[in-house]
C-alpha cells in the first residue's frame, strides 16, 4: 500500500449496474481535481459493465472478480489503489464535480484528521432530484447528534478551500472525535467520504463477513474510533434511491439488523464496557439493537427471536415491548400470524375511526 502522494483513488464496486456504472465512473473523471484514479471493482457482473467502462479513460482500471459480495468488492480496490487518498463510490451514485478538490484541500487543513464526511442529496430511479440534504433522512441517529452546535466550532468552507463556489462559501467544516457516537448509529454514507491511507492502514478494509448490507457501519464506526474526523456541511454527492437492486431496499433489513447488532456488541466487547456514553445510554442502545434482531427473526428463527428478546429484557428490564416479542416468539406460528393480523386489522380500523371522527 505505497501511497502516490496527491493522487485520489475512488473505489468503484459494481453488479449488474451497467445502465448507472458508466455515469457513475464519468462523475469521477470530471472532477475539477484531476489526479486522480478509478478502480471499477465488478463483483462477477453478467452483463455489459465491462464494455461500458473499460475504455472510458486511461485513468480507470477495470477488474472482474467472481461474486463476493460489497465489502469484498471494496477491500480488493483498496489493495489495489495507489493513492494518498481513498475514497468510494457506489455504482448507481454520482459525484458532484468539486467534492474531491474540496475534501482534499479539507484534510489537508486539517492534518490530524483521518477522513472526511458529507452529507447527500437525493434523487429518484431515474436521476430527477428529491433532496438536497438526505443525511438527517436516512440515518436515525442523527438525533442524537446536535449538529448545529457541532458546526459552531468549524470554519467556514471558503477560508480552507480556494475554488470554493460562492453558494458554498459560508458552509463550515469542523473537526470532530465522534467515536462514541456512532455506537448509537451511523452517520456516514460511504460515497461522501475521502481517507488518508494512514487511517485505512490503521482500521483495516470492510469485514466481508458483514454480508448483504451493513459493513459500512461496521467500518465507519472503527475508523472513527481511531481518531478525530472531519464533517463538511455540503451535499458532495447525490444518492439514488427507490432502486429494486439496492442494499437498503426492505428484504435486506434482517441482515442490517443483524449485522448492526454484530457491530454494536463487538464495540462493547472491545471496549471493555468503558464507552465515554451515560451507562443508562449505552444499555438502552444495546437493548434496542437486540429488540430490532428479535423482530426480524420471529418468522425465520423464533428461537433465536427469544433468545434476543431475552437479552434485551436483561439490558433494559423495563419495556414493555421487549416483553410483547418474547411472548410473540413463544406463539406457535400459526397463532402468531393470526395475531399479527388481528393487530393489522385493529390498526386500521383505529385509523379509519380517527378519520371519520376528524371530518366531523
């Protein structure tokens, strides 16, 4: 992992994207800073990713690998990149064209800082715009994040970054330990970020036994442990969302619950049970972790569903409804279904009451 100093590698994994890759890649190449590389990592893709992207610039370099999942796709472009700098993107996303000339130009006035952050705008399937600022959206634990009186301590964009637009300049930037707080939750969406390969080197690449959907947690919350960060209050890049093909999409959400909570609790372990949270913070956080798990697998493992709901019964003794999902896990599965429809029902007989007394 010899660094090119100056230059920026962007990881690209992809599968079965081609219809985006292509754009995705060009958002990369027009960069207002130049030096840079793109490393197109396909993850055993079966259609025309190759022809699509292969011969776009000199500075792409394609690889086919045989299917390994997201985390593997990227740990392979990290071995592969040459940079001082590494960042991703994902293949249905694109980057606004100065985000690497200002991340750059931000680690670089902020020499202990091991990597910077954005936020995201978003858009439709089909590339029409839905938000400007997605982050507060997209990650429930934003809310325990007071970002304004954060960014009362940073500067402002214009007197870090040269070429910054005039619409920007009174963004702030601001440097920031944030290591216990992302115990409670990711904040970070990977294709905003830009790494110095110190830091890479010190956490390591994504763990490939997060399958499917949630090493990226995993892998902010350790480089955030290892040291300070920065947060830049710009949208960098625009996320697209509502795609059938995408991690978050609901028939992963089993497979983020579990892997959270196998972030989450190997936290704890490492740690040592000495996370700098109020303790009463740190339980409720475990037990609602454990509670999530229980409900994803009510129907798929009821007897791990009672096994989670019991842990979190025991981090947290009191609510009630980690008491309704040991009960729930304890049903036979045709009486649970029947519940759950008997619950369906009554909810949507309470809404409709609601509505017709409301219109009186």
């Amino acid at each position: 992992m010899s660094a090119d100093a100056g230059l920026v590698s962007i990881v690209v994994p992809t599968y079965n994207r081609a219809a985006t890759c292509r754009d995705a890649v060009r958002s990369v190449l027009e960069q207002s800073y130049a030096r840079l590389e793109v490393i197109v990592v396909d993850d055993g893709s079966q259609d025309d990713t190759r022809a699509r992207v292969a011969g776009l610039d000199r500075r792409v370099r394609y690889i086919h690998q045989d299917n390994a999942g997201a985390a593997a796709a990227r740990n392979r472009g990290i071995d592969e990149a040459r940079g001082e700098f590494v960042g991703f993107l994902d293949s249905d996303d694109v980057f606004r064209s100065w985000k690497l000339e200002a991340q750059v130009s931000v680690l670089r006035a902020f020499p202990e800082a091991g990597m910077a952050w954005t936020d995201m705008a978003a858009m439709d399937p089909d590339g029409r715009p839905l938000h400007e600022a997605y982050n507060t959206r997209m990650y429930g634990a934003y809310r325990h994040l007071d970002r304004a009186a954060l960014l009362l301590r940073g500067r402002p964009l214009h007197s870090i970054w040269p070429g910054c637009p005039a619409d920007l300049a009174a963004r702030r930037c601001v440097q920031a330990d944030l290591g216990a707080q992302l115990f409670l939750g990711n904040l970070i969406p990977t294709p905003s970020v830009l790494l110095r390969r110190e830091r890479l080197r010190a956490v390591g690449g994504f763990d490939p036994r997060l399958q499917r959907t949630g090493e990226d947690y995993d892998f902010h919350y350790r480089v955030c442990r290892a040291g300070p960060v920065v947060y830049m209050d710009v949208s960098s890049f625009v996320y697209r969302i509502g795609a059938a093909d995408q991690l978050t999409a609901a028939r992963h959400h089993a497979w983020m619950a579990r892997n959270t909570l196998a972030t989450v609790a190997a936290a704890w372990r490492e740690a040592d049970g000495r996370i700098p949270l109020p303790a009463a913070v740190v339980r409720r956080r475990l037990a609602a972790v454990h509670r999530w798990v229980s409900r994803v697998e009510l129907f798929e493992d009821p007897a791990a569903a009672r096994r989670h709901a019991l842990a979190a019964l025991a981090w947290e003794p009191w609510p009630p409804r980690a008491a309704g999902l040991l009960a729930a896990a304890l049903l036979p599965r045709r009486s649970l279904v029947a519940a759950l429809r008997a619950r369906r029902a009554c909810r949507r007989w309470l809404a409709g009451a609601r509505a017709e007394l409301h219109a009186r």
